[in-house]
C-alpha cells in the first residue's frame, strides 16, 4: 500500500485554523490518555510506598514490578495485532479494564498475597502495553493530518507532565489515605483511560484503505460472492507488521538509533548518576534536580515540536535525539552541578524533539490497517531493551570503571543517530521527499 502524502501548505491551513485542543473528540483521546499515564506513574510510587509502612519486601517490589514489565512486553505485540484487527477503541477499552481490576487484586494482595500481587501486576503491565499502539493509531484515527504533530505534542505534555504530577500527587494523597486505598484509585484512573475516550472519526480507514478499489472491481459480477478468505493467524499477523515496517527504512533507522540511546545512553544515567551524585556531589539535590530538569526540558521540547515544523524533519529530529549524550558526557568530568543540570535539561528537550516528529511521521507513512502492529515493535524493541541496558551498565561500571562506560555511551548516543540519518529516507521521515509546495 502507499503511503498517505504530506498535506500540501494549501490544504493544512484550513484544519490548522481551529487548535486541536478545541476538538471534543481529541480531548477526550487526551483525557483518557492522560489518566493512563498518570496510573502507569503512579504505581511504581504506591509500591515503593508499601515497602516504607512494610506491606511489601524490598525483594517483592523487585518481583512485581518486574511482572508489570514482562505483561507489558508481552501485551504490546498482541495488543497491536488486536488494535489493527479489532476496533481501535474496543482494545483501548478492554486493555484499560484489565488494567483497572489489577488494581483491587493488588490491594487485596498487599501484605498477605505475594503471589497475588505478582499475577496482578502482570495484568496490569499487560493492560498497559495493549493500549499503547491502539492509542498511537486511534490518535490517527481522531485527528487529521495537518494536525496531528501539535496532537502528538500535547499527547507526550500529558505523559511528562504525568512523571511529575503522579508521585507528587500520591505522595500527597499517601498523607490522608493507606496504600490499599492509593491503589484502587489507580485503578479508578484505569477505568478513566477505559471509558472515557471514543471512537475514531475515521474508524473504518484502515478497513477501507486495504478494501480493492472500485476499478478493480470493474469485471461484471458473475454471482454471488464466495465465502469470506479465512484470517489470517496472530503469528503471519505479526509478521505482516514487520514487513511494513521493512518497506520504510527511516523507521527501521530510527527505531535503531532510539534503541541505542534508551539501552545506553538512558540506561547509563540512570544507574551512574544516583551514584555521581552521592559520591562526587555528596548530595541527593543533584539526582532530583537533573530529573526535575530533564522532565521539564521535555515539556519545553514538547511545546516548541508543536508548532516547529524544520524542513528537513527527519534530520532534525535525529539531531534532538542525538542531544540525549550530553547527559552521560555530563557526567564523565567533575564539572560544577549547575552543568550537569542544564545538560539533563538539553536531553529532555531533544527527546522531544525526536519523539514527537518520529510518532507524526509514523502515523502520515505507515499503511493504516498496519499502523498499531508497527507502533507496538515500536514500543516492544525500545520498552524491551530497556531492562537489559540497566542489567549491563552496572557490571560494565564495575568492570571498567564509571568514566569510560558513559564515554561510550555518550559517543553512542551521538554517532546512532548520525548513521541513521546517512539512511536517504531518514532526512524527511518518508519515503519519498515532500515537493516544493510543502
């Protein structure tokens, strides 16, 4: 199938004249995806809340939350498959109701039940990871073209703006309600994420983009219609989302230099700098100012990328991602705090400068009927990676010592994207450049 063309200028500027946060449609999808984020956010929180009043072991954290992952990474590649199947709304629907009645089985579990909180938190990574690419697509379903980067903009303020308002806003709620409390109401901001979204403007575009044409049908009918083909299994499913994902090499580019960036440079930080700001700064005001500062770089990248439109977008976003490693090289030399904030600031705002494009190109490229399937290896390879990032770094550091291991990571995160962006379809996210009226 082709891939759906850049609006012209002519014909963006009428969609473009109303704001899409002024469309009901959109800000339900914003509402729901809101609440899915802050429940995603807030859980890890209450479960390291339970382990100060004792409900749960140091170890039982570890367990749960690594359950949470594994449904999640097992989810996603369903929940793709499903979302390009099914209803797009239907799999945010159900997914968001998994996840909400993991919520009293966590409950119910804490303090008693390990068990039981362990196959709960699973369901709820699970219900997590479904909606994921049925969000991703249905946000295509539920705002045109001309609009969709400020949408994808204002979908990833939700997701940051969640990473500081869901653990400041259950730490304050943990100083009037307990635990078992907090995290039914986790599940309460589940059923939001469920129930509060609808359906799709354009619901049945991937049914009618994969449908043959009205030319092809022209021979004369010669009866009536045959039995329906057969669908198609989950596995030859799956696997048509990666060819799709194949015929772009921009994404298959991308999605590389992110993964180099999450497994390097994101993990390298994360374990390196709690440990630089004990022992070089002898403080923990280091640690949560240059997380304060990332989160607020991203919101501030996420504002810019909403009405930023570079001419070379690809080249562009790659270059933000590629900001990433001046947080590891931050911290290879003993420079003064104030620095290794800002850069934290800088990687913030350059990995929205990455995302926010990345996610809108995904969206124009890719066919409709395949979009969540290629959405979910999205999340799937970068989500997946990931853990295994943080369970090397940590050896590496001991091994190597901590300077050379951020080095490395640093020149990864600089030189991935470069390569990615020698990929000739990588300059524009697509397959084909935009013509001179664009």
């Amino acid at each position: 199938m082709a891939s759906t063309p850049a609006p012209t200028t002519a014909d963006s500027k009428a969609p473009q004249a109303r704001s899409v946060l002024r469309d009901p449609a959109f800000l339900r999808l914003w509402a729901g995806t809101t609440a899915s984020g802050l429940a995603t956010w807030a859980l890890p929180f209450v479960l390291g809340l339970a382990v100060l009043h004792r409900d749960l072991s140091a170890a039982g954290l570890g367990i749960v939350l690594a359950a949470r992952t594994i449904g999640f990474l097992l989810a996603v590649a369903v929940g793709g498959v499903l979302a390009d199947r099914h209803s797009r709304r239907a799999v945010v629907l159900w997914s968001g109701l998994a996840a909400a009645a993991a919520a009293p089985l966590l409950a119910a579990g804490l303090g008693s039940s390990l068990a039981l909180m362990t196959a709960a938190a699973a369901l709820a990574g699970a219900g997590q990871g479904a909606c994921r690419p049925a969000f991703q697509a249905l946000t295509a379903e539920t705002v045109d073209p001309a609009r969709r980067q400020q949408a994808n903009a204002a979908m990833t303020l939700a997701v940051r703006s969640s990473t500081l308002a869901g653990p400041a806003l259950t730490a304050l709620l943990a100083a009037w309600l307990d635990t078992a409390t907090l995290l039914l109401g986790i599940g309460v901001l589940w059923l939001a994420a469920a129930l509060v979204p609808g359906r799709g403007a354009a619901a049945g575009a991937a049914a009618a983009s994969a449908a043959p044409s009205a030319d092809a049908d022209a021979a004369p009918d010669t009866g009536p219609a045959g039995p329906a083909a057969p669908r198609a299994g989950f596995r030859a499913e799956f696997l048509e989302g990666l060819r799709e994902a194949r015929r772009h090499p921009w994404f298959l580019a991308g999605l590389g230099a992110l993964v180099a960036v999450v497994a390097l440079g994101y993990s390298a930080t994360s374990v390196a700098l709690p440990l630089i700001s004990r022992d070089r700064y002898g403080t923990e005001w280091v640690l949560a100012a240059a997380m304060t500062a990332y989160t607020l770089g991203a919101l501030a990248g996420a504002l810019v990328i909403a009405r930023l439109r570079p001419r070379s977008q690809g080249w562009a976003a790659l270059a933000g991602l590629a900001a990433y490693g001046v947080a590891p090289l931050s911290l290879v030399l003993p420079v003064h705090p104030l620095a290794v904030v800002a850069a934290y600031a800088v990687a913030g705002i350059g990995i929205e400068l990455f995302n926010v494009p990345w996610f809108t190109a995904t969206q124009r490229e890719v066919a409709p009927d395949k979009l969540a399937r290629v959405s979910s290896l999205d999340f799937l390879v970068s989500y997946g990676l990931a853990p295994a990032g943080l369970a090397l770094i940590a050896p590496a550091i001991d091994a190597f010592g901590t300077a050379p291991v951020l080095a490395v990571c640093a020149a990864a995160c600089f030189l991935m994207p470069a390569a990615a962006a020698l990929v000739p379809t990588s300059r524009h996210f697509a397959r084909t450049a935009p013509s001179a009226a664009d």
